[in-house]
C-alpha cells in the first residue's frame, strides 16, 4: 500500500476507537449506529485485503509465521556468534557476510528469508565447532537450525501462487478504500447534528478524522565530503529494485558503490556520478546476495569538497535509471 493509504487506515482506526469510548451515543441512534458499523466493517475487509498483501512475503498462516520466527531467531543467534569470531581473528569477508540482523531475516520474501538464514548455517557449519564455543554457539545451535530452516521451507508457499494472489488484493484494495470514504463523509454529516446536544463527541470524532503523516516511503540523505573521504549510509534500508537518486552538488566527479564493509572503501569499479548532475540508480537484481546492504559515497577528487544529497525511493523508478549491483567487500 501507498504512505497515503497507510495514514488513511491509522486515521480510520483512531475513530474507530473514539467512536467506542463514546458508545451509548451511537447506540441511541440507529442510522448513527449502522454507519459506525458499517465503517467497522469496511475497515476490516482493507485490513485482511492488505494483509493478504503482507502474507505474501510474511506468509499466509499463523504456523508459517510462527516457523518463520523459530529460523530467525535461531539464525540471529547463529549469526551474531559467527560474526564475533570473525571479528576476533579479523576476518573481514566474514564479518560482512554476517550482516544479517533479526528484523531483516523477518522483513523481506520467504526466498530471501531462507537463502539468508541458510547462508547463516553454511558459514557457521564450515567453522570447527570448538572455535566457535567462546562465542556461545554449540553444535545444536546450528544442527538446529537447519533443522527450522527446513520447517520453514517446507511450510513456504510457492512463489507463483503469491504473485497471483498479490495481484488480486492490490485490485480489490481500490474499491473498498473509495467505499471507505463514502462511508466515512456520511458519517461526518450525521455527526454534525450533534453539535449542541454533544459538542464534546463532535469535536472527538474530528480530531481523530484528522490524517496525520506517518513518514514516507521517501528517505533523504545530505552528505558533505572533504577530498578522498567516503562515507556509508542507508544501512539495511533498502531492498532489491528500490531506488536511489543521486544529486551531485559539486564541481568535481564523485562514485557511489553498495557494500557491506563501511570501513573499507571498495577496489572494484562503482558508478560515478559527473559534477552538476543527477543520476537515478535502481538496486539490481543480484542485491540479494551476500553483500550490499549499505551505500558508499565517495569523494575521489584530491583537491576540492563535494557535497551530495542522496534520495532513497521504495520501489523501482519509472524514468530511465542506471543500475547499482553488488559489490563484495574487500
């Protein structure tokens, strides 16, 4: 769903709940009381159409999830052992490999999620299990991931169903938003012959009519470099076909690569970016591999600053745009 959307639903919530608080008003007024119901209603059927959307990458049912969290968490314990290890004997590969975190095992597609964790099991499986033991991971730490890994896997919906059924809830989601708004501008009308008699239930339902911006989708960064200095940002915000716009300020040529070791500038080739100019990047299709997760900025000019506003878009551009891949880190 759209911010807009998103905001939509949290404003139709907050009245919802005021409504509640003032019940035994509704409830004296029958044509009041079927409009309240009916709003319930409507905004119920969005939440399970949306929810069908979220189910297509979360998962449609509740054992599903539940097995879903059993990996993460698993593979999150797994992995933050691995990583210490690989900081202990300066492994920098490794400890790049080793980004994941338990939020995003959670929030990307069920594929990802089990490429992602199976990564997790494989790195860890290759290590002599007593290296590992200072760092608080056993043998049945990893024996037992797999063990959920292949639970969760099993229990995965297969990818050409869950493009078909995101396709239907995106195309039931427009109607029922419109008969919301139907809805909700009869209730207003009725509301307001409460004035007098209840000026305080008024006021009530209207403030919480109010849609309040709850963020967007849309992220920005300002970043002002001095000469061969580099920084990363938008760590573990972006995904696969997300966009980024890259605004050169400056009068010198900078470069932008994607990695997952922030402390290292990259040796391969990134994407520069000319003086005065605007660069649109899609995330490419390989973003799901192991590295990749944060943008680098890059001053490469000897002499002069650069200052560079970064644009993060959810979602891929609809303009001609370059591409970003992945970059492994050194």
């Amino acid at each position: 769903m759209t911010d807009g959307q998103f905001n939509f639903l949290s404003m139709v919530e907050a009245d919802l709940a005021i409504l509640q608080q003032y019940n035994t008003i509704v409830a004296g007024n029958a044509k009041l009381a079927a409009l309240v119901a009916a709003v319930g209603s409507t905004h119920s059927s969005i939440l399970t159409t949306a929810g069908i959307q979220s189910a297509i990458n979360k998962g449609p049912t509740t054992t599903k999830n539940n097995l879903w969290i059993n990996a993460a968490t698993k593979a999150d314990h797994v992995c933050s052992g691995v990583k210490a290890y690989a900081d202990d004997i300066n492994d920098a590969n490794l400890s790049a490999a080793m980004h994941y975190t338990y939020k995003n095992l959670l929030n990307c597609s069920t594929n990802d999620a089990v490429l992602h964790m199976q990564t997790i099991h494989d790195k860890a499986a290759a290590i002599a299990i007593a290296l590992l033991l200072p760092f608080n991971v056993v043998a049945a730490d990893i024996t037992g991931l797999q063990t959920a890994i292949t639970a969760f896997s099993t229990a995965a919906p297969m990818k050409r169903a869950m493009v078909v059924n995101t396709a239907v809830a995106t195309t039931q989601l427009q109607p029922l938003f419109t008969t919301q708004r139907t809805q909700l501008k009869k209730l207003d009308n009725i509301i307001n012959t409460f004035k007098i008699s209840q000026a305080t239930f008024v006021a009530s339902h209207f403030n919480a009519r109010k849609i309040v911006n709850l963020g967007k989708t849309q992220q920005a960064e300002e970043v002002h470099l001095m000469p061969k200095h580099f920084e990363a940002i938008f760590g573990q915000k972006f995904l696969e076909g997300d966009t980024f716009t890259v605004r050169n300020h400056s009068g010198v040529e900078m470069e932008v690569f994607l990695t997952d070791n922030i402390n290292v500038l990259p040796t391969v080739k990134g994407v520069k970016i000319p003086s005065k100019t605007d660069l649109k990047l899609n995330i490419s299709k390989d973003f799901g591999g192991v590295f990749g997760h944060w943008l680098i900025v890059y001053n490469e000019n000897a002499l002069d600053d650069v200052h560079v506003t970064v644009i993060l878009a959810h979602g891929k551009s609809h303009s001609s745009a370059g591409v970003l891949g992945n970059v492994v880190a050194q």
